[in-house]
C-alpha cells in the first residue's frame, strides 16, 4: 500500500503544488486508486513513477472543482493509453451528472465500461483483500471521507512443520495458508491456524477532505494507520476556516489524536501560507505537532509506503522523496 500526494494546495494550483489529489498503489495488483481528481492530475501522474492504465478505481469526496476538475480529461486519457476492461468511480450525488455532461458537450466518448457509484455511508467496495466505506463530512457542499481496509491475514505458514506432519504438498498447502480445516486422505484433521504464526492485522488509511473538524472523520480514521487529512488554515485563521467549513492544523491533529491514528499527513493547504509571508506551512506544521507528534506535512510526489503491521512497533517507514 503505497501512497502517491499529485496534488497538495487548496483552491488554486501554485508553483509547487497541484490541487486534490491522492493516489494509492498496490503493486500486487498491478492497480492505481485515486482519491479525487484536480485539474493537472493526469499531468502529474505523468510525472509520477504511476501508470495511467493501472487506474481502475476513483474515489471522489465532493463536487468542488479543484476536486473533480481533472477528472475528464483523465478518463479520456486512459482509453488512450491502455485502460483496464473497467473503470468504477465513487462519489457524491450529481457526480454521473457532471460526467454525462462532460462527455456530451465535449463529444468524448469513452472506449471502455464506466461504472459511477452514487456513496452513501457505510460500505462502497468490498473484494478478497480490502473494503472501503466511507462516511459524511462536514463542508459546504455534500462531502464524504473514505477508510480503506486490508482485511487480516493468516500468519506465515510453517512448511517444515507442515512436512514433518507428512501433509502432502499442493492444493492443501494452499488451503492451510489460508487458516482452513482440512480433513486429509488418512483421516487426520489439520488445522490451518496450528501451522501458521500469528495473524497479520490489516493496514488501515483514512482520507478526509474536505471538512472541518467532526465526529464522522474521527471514526473514519479510529485506528488507521495512517490519517490523510485537510489542514487549509492555521489555528490563527480560525475563523476563516469555521466560515468555509475546512480545517484548520490544530483540527487535524484533533481528529487524529481522537481517533489513535499512528501517522497523520496533512495536505490541502492554503496558498495564503506561501513562504515569505508572516505564516508558512512550517507553523501549522508546528501548531499540530503540538497536539499529535507523529504528523507529516504532505507536498506533491511525497510518497508514503504504509509498513504491515507485523514489524517491530519502533520501526519507522521513511517517506520516499
């Protein structure tokens, strides 16, 4: 599970930052998701070690343009460039809508199925390894986050042990691995969690954006790995950030202290905070840190591979530049 940040300014793309956009490989599957689409992400995926014709999946908070801007232009691009058999998006209502409307006025038409799921909170996606569900946000507009879930694993499958059982190699292997009972030819009844080590937990990330501070993040987030979370404002500029419904730093480190998160990025900043001027990014970085040490401040390409659990606890991942 590998997190890419293409985009990491609120509102308005800067020099150094695009708008929304996070993107989540899982190189086991040869899949690319993304969560939310600015204008320019497909640009900088471009940029990215990603593949345009791995994504299969896009996850959409709310109908914000710097969110959804891009989305047209990327789908376009990926019956170009080799797109799976399917794509499925998710998101908020009217999001088909705008979709439709694109594809119309601009005459585009899509060379692959496209499946536009309408969320609502609880599950949207479930397969063999993960689930996702999401929850409502709190913002101006219809908003949701999402939790991704990597279901538990059997533990490793001790093969000596196996072997000194005389269980025969091949099929029932494969069934044992998976913490199965199998009854052998000779009668025996073997238990697949007897021969495997502990169970390997499921890693967790929470993306929320765009909200302020509330109690459908926190839960969202209870126990994650990692929390991606919004922090438009510094704590100075509260009141900016109550009357626009977004959050500020401290809000953040909130949600993430509530929640016993392990790591917190933050992202979707204001450019109000560009260097030179009397408030940088360092103070919110600062202003969150004080309420939950382990934060990170996200910037464009900063990738981020979450560590499995079964690693010793003060073993830190380093984020790849």
């Amino acid at each position: 599970m590998q997190i890419t940040f293409l985009g990491t300014s609120s509102g308005v793309p800067t020099r150094s930052r695009n708008v929304s956009s996070v993107a989540l490989r899982l190189p086991q599957r040869a899949e690319v998701w993304l969560f939310d689409c600015g204008e320019g992400t497909q640009h900088q995926i471009m940029r990215s070690d990603l593949k345009i014709s791995q994504i299969n999946r896009i996850f959409v908070t709310h109908m914000h343009g710097d969110h959804v801007f891009g989305l047209m232009g990327l789908l376009a691009t990926c019956g170009l460039a080799g797109s799976p058999h399917r794509i499925d998006i998710y998101g908020p209502p009217k999001l088909e809508e705008y979709l439709r409307a694109c594809g119309r006025y601009s005459q585009t038409h899509l060379s692959y199925p496209l499946h536009v799921h309408t969320v609502q909170p609880g599950m949207v996606y479930e397969d063999e390894e993960f689930t996702v569900s999401c929850d409502r946000l709190e913002h101006r507009v219809p908003a949701f986050g999402y939790r991704i879930a990597e279901k538990d694993r059997p533990g490793r499958f001790d093969v000596e042990k196996a072997k000194a059982l005389n269980i025969p190699p091949g099929r029932v292997y494969g069934q044992l691995k998976r913490g199965e009972t199998v009854t052998l030819n000779d009668g025996r009844v073997i238990r697949g969690v007897d021969l495997c080590g502990d169970t390997e937990e499921g890693r967790k990330l929470a993306y929320c954006t765009d909200t302020i501070f509330c109690d459908g993040a926190v839960a969202l987030a209870q126990g994650a790995d990692v929390l991606i979370h919004e922090a438009t404002f510094s704590h100075i500029d509260a009141e900016l950030a109550f009357q626009r419904l977004h959050s500020t730093s401290t809000m953040a480190a909130q949600t993430a202290l509530a929640a016993q998160v392990r790591l917190l990025i933050m992202t979707h900043f204001s450019p109000r905070y560009a260097p030179g001027n009397d408030i940088q990014l360092q103070h919110l970085l600062e202003e969150a840190r004080a309420i939950f040490p382990n934060t990170e401040m996200a910037h464009d390409f900063l990738t981020y591979e979450i560590p499995r659990r079964r690693q010793p606890e003060g073993e830190k991942q380093a984020a790849k530049v």
